[in-house]
C-alpha cells in the first residue's frame, strides 16, 4: 500500500469516529427546522410574550457581557502576570461556577438575597436607586469620560488620579444645581426594583455564570502575551497602568472580544438560575431560555420551536463572528 | 559610567551571588558568558525590571536601585526585540517621546532622524508583523534611543538574525561606540561581536564576573 493510501485511510477513519457526532447536531437542527413553517415560525416569535423574551435577553446578556469584562479585564490580567498569597484559592472560587450545576447557582443566590445584607441590597434598590444612579453612577461615568482629556493637561501618569476628583466634584454640582434631584425622581420610577424575581435578577443570575467563563479567556489571553513588551514600555517611562493600558489591553483586543462574545452566549443559554432566582413570570423576567420551558410547560410545542431555532440561528452567528475575529480564546 | 557593586539576585533555583562590574562613561562593555549563567537576569536587574537581593546598582555616581525603571531613563533592548504588536514602527519611535510630553513636531524630528540613521524610513508606517529579525532588531534599538539615554543595555540583540545583517547592524553598533553619547552593556556570547564592538570585555563565570580587558 502507498503511503498516500495509508494517510487517507487513517484520515477517513478519523473523520468517521468524529462525523457521527456531526450529523447527530446537524440533524438536530434539521428535525427543529422541518418541524414548523416559515409562517408559523414568524407568527410564533411576534407573539407579545417572545418579543419582550427577546427584548430583554439582548438587554440582559448585553449588559452581563459588559459587566463580565469589567471583571475579566482586572482578574484575568492578575492571575496572568502576579503571584499573590492565596492565588490558588481565589482562582478556584471564580473558576466554582463553570463546574458548579446551574441550579445550585441560582439557590445560592436566592440563599444570598435572604440573608440580612442581602435584603439591605434589596431595600436599597428598591427605595434609592435613584439617589445612586443620580450620585454615584452618573459622576463615575462623567469621571470616565473625562479621563481621555485629564491625560492631557494633568502631570504624566496622575490622569487616573484625578477621576476621582472629577467625580466628586460632579456629584457636588448636580446636588447643588438642583439638576441632581430633577434626575433622581424619575431615574427612582424607572428602576427603583427590588432584585429577586425581578430584572436584575435576571442579570445576575446570568452574569454570575457568566463572568467565569470570560475571566478564564481573559487569562488565557494574558497568559499567551509575553510581558516583555510592557517591561519595555517601563523602562521607556510608562507607570505599570500606562504599561498596561497601552501595551497589554490594545494586544489583548481579540481575546476582549472573545470574552465578551462567550459571556453573551452563555449569560443567552443560562436557563437553571434564572428560573430559580428570578422565576418564569411571562412579560417579567421571562428571557429565550425560560420561554422554551413555558412555552413546552403549556403544550405549545411550535412556540418552544420556534424559539429553539432563534437561539440556534444566535448561536451559529456569534460562532461565525468570533471566527470571523480568528478568536479562540487567545491573543491578537 | 555603570557601576554595579555585590548584586545578588534570587529567584527560585536560580542564584546570581555578589556580581561587580564597571563601564567607564561613554565605553562599550560587552558582557559574554554560557547560555543561562544570567547573563539576562543581570541587565533586567539593572534595568530595574528584576528584584535584586543585596547589591547597589549605580549610573553616573547615582544610585538607582530602588528607583523605577520609568526613573532610571536606561535604554534596553530585549533579545526578542519585543516590539508592540498594534503600533506601527512610528510610534514605537516616538513611544517614549509623547510620554516626556515633547511637542508634535520635534517628534517627528526625531522620529526622521532615527529612522534615517537605522535606514528604517520605508518602514515607519508597517506594523511589527511581517518585519525581519533585524528589521525588528533596529526598531527595536531606535525605540531603546528615541529619548537619549545615557545608558544603553542590549540584550544578544544580534543572536537571531543572518549573517548580512548582522553585519550591518554591527557596523551601527559600532557607530554608536565611536560617538560616545552612550554608555552601553551589550550581552552576547559571540566573540566576534565582542572583537569588534567592545572596549571593555567581562565574561559572567560560575556567578562572577571577570573582566577581561
């Protein structure tokens, strides 16, 4: 036999072994797909219950994405680049909730907001959301916007240092204009909300599944980007922040959009911890996941399809997106 | 002048212990020794990018070894070269620069005038990929000298490229002896490099630095 023939035959076995579990997912889709009718399909997902579903999962997934990399970004970067005492432990505790069952999350949560400083966080969201979103929010997003322009009339490396200045002397001018209290009433009305079994619960259950996973790319991504190149930058004149904001963030940018991308789908298929934490109630918290269930839970089949294929056709498109981005969990 | 007096340096099996040396303002040293005798732990150490035991790292009579590499305003060039992948070769000129805060245009001064004399001009405008081993090589030594540093260390920058190139990197190596503006430590284990480069040698023996003339 030749030796051409020999790698095909091998490479055909392989292909075989594998294919079978191809054609199992492709069949699959293909069963969903000719269950139902392009109709039937389009009739089914304009109901008033599936498009607030899909309303508020792009809401909430967009929002954990974002607050996944706020986390991912410090924490991946950290364990990549420091040892500190009791590294071991926190890197397990973060990484508890990709081994964890789904709901065991979500009881632990609802465990969480019963206890004394949970409630605290309900009382207060419910009754000074406002007041926060007002005084505090508000002021740390101005601080942030304005960073770009501190860096350049502040001394070298002090930009960073100046936000909170900034900050506090916005929350002083909204408290004082008078400006501050004509946003807060009607920033209270719009979300002043208990958490569990409301919206925010929503968001947390998924984000706190969610963030594990991108906090693990993030690190991958660090850990694959030599710090050769900030300790140059160091030794040029950068402070170890402008090391990292201008070196190591900018070469992590594909790992950043792989973060976020996985947090989106994962915080989309998140089903067990919402359902425990934030309850199936249709127009509340009901997200694409949880219309499955009650759409099954009623008997209708063709809605539970019908948002299947939508989850589907989803997921094939971030898929197509982060390989677009040549992402796999690593580095540019 | 560079002067480094007992430097001991630890981490984890590997032990640098009371290593000395000294090169005169304006010289070329050039520092040889087997591969992993810490050849490159001792130039990070003076850059101050490696903590050190004991030992007293100094530059022109000034004692820098507590300060922050940023303090230490020492050029260096790391043996990979270690460019910045999402910056074009400009901005690696002129990286330095807008970070002292120097105007626009004496950036771009600067930038010309590097570019010229490392013959890089057709590639300020590329990114680091795709870019030779000596390409990267002078990117990476006009970066180290952008911002005139007294003291320069270089790190085998001449290890991974050819022969040709070498050749002509050597001759502006040696340029830059022959002007004096900087005192170099140049680390490499090639002794004709080191022939035609240095005007101190010392070779980094067991732990111990020798100099060799």
């Amino acid at each position: 036999m030749t030796a051409r023939g020999a790698n095909a035959r091998f490479y055909v076995a392989l292909g075989l072994l594998g294919g079978l579990y191809v054609v199992l997912i492709a069949a699959m889709i293909f069963a969903d797909l000719f269950f139902t009718t392009p109709d039937d399909l389009w009739s089914r997902l304009n109901s008033p219950e599936i498009r607030y579903a899909i309303k508020l999962s792009l809401v909430s997934c967009l929002v954990t994405a974002v607050l996944s990399l706020w986390v991912a970004v410090p924490l991946g970067y950290l364990f990549s680049r420091t040892r500190f005492w009791g590294r071991p432990i926190v890197e397990t505790i973060v990484d508890i909730p990709i081994v964890l069952p789904p709901l065991v999350i979500g009881l632990s949560l609802l465990i969480l907001f019963q206890t004394a400083p949970g409630r605290r966080i309900e009382e207060t969201t419910a009754s000074r959301a406002g007041f926060l979103l007002t005084y505090l929010v508000t002021p740390t997003l101005i601080a942030i916007a304005s960073v770009p322009l501190l860096r350049q009339f502040v001394p070298r490396g002090h930009g960073l240092l100046y936000a909170p200045a900034v900050a506090l002397a916005s929350a002083l001018v909204l408290r004082f204009s008078g400006l501050g209290a004509e946003i807060e009433a009607p920033l209270q009305a719009r979300f002043g909300t208990r958490i569990t079994f409301q919206i925010p619960s929503v968001i947390i259950a998924q984000f706190a599944v969610s963030c594990a996973f991108a906090v693990r790319t993030m690190r991958v991504t660090f850990d694959q980007i030599s710090p050769r190149a900030e300790q140059v930058a160091l030794t040029l004149g950068c402070t170890r922040s402008q090391a990292f904001w201008t070196i190591a963030l900018p070469e992590a940018w594909r790992g950043l959009v792989s973060a976020g991308t996985i947090a989106w789908a994962r915080a989309l298929g998140e089903f067990g911890p919402i359902l425990i934490f934030a309850g199936a109630t249709r127009m509340r918290t009901e997200v694409l996941s949880t219309t499955v269930f009650l759409e099954l839970s009623v008997g209708q089949l063709e809605g539970a399809i019908a948002v299947s294929l939508l989850m589907m056709i989803v997921a094939v498109v971030v898929l197509v997106l982060m390989r677009t981005l040549g992402v796999r969990g690593g580095p540019a | 002048m560079i002067q480094i007096e007992n430097l001991s340096i630890e981490q984890g099996a590997f032990r640098l212990h009371e290593v000395s040396l000294v090169v005169p303002t304006g010289k070329y040293g050039v520092l040889m020794g087997k591969t992993g005798c810490g050849k490159t732990s001792l130039l990070e150490a003076m850059a101050g990018l490696r903590p050190v035991v004991s030992g007293k790292v100094t530059l022109g009579g000034c004692d820098v070894t507590e300060l922050t590499p940023a303090e230490r305003g020492i050029g260096y060039v790391p043996q990979d070269a270690a460019l910045f992948r999402t910056m074009t070769v400009y901005n690696h000129l002129a990286f330095a620069l807008n970070l002292r805060g120097i105007a626009r245009a004496a950036v771009r001064l600067r930038v010309a005038e590097l570019a010229d004399w490392l013959m890089i001009t057709h590639l300020l405008n590329r990114r680091p990929v795709g870019l030779s081993g000596g390409e990267a090589q002078r990117v990476a030594l006009g970066r180290a000298l952008s911002f005139k540093p007294a003291y320069l260390l270089l790190d085998e920058p001449l290890s991974s490229i050819d022969e040709d190139t070498r050749g002509s990197l050597v001759e502006l190596l040696n340029g830059l002896r022959k002007s004096a503006e900087v005192t170099v430590l140049h680390v490499t284990h090639n002794s004709a490099e080191a022939d035609r480069l240095a005007d101190v040698r010392f070779r980094l023996d067991d732990g111990r630095v020798v100099a060799e003339g």
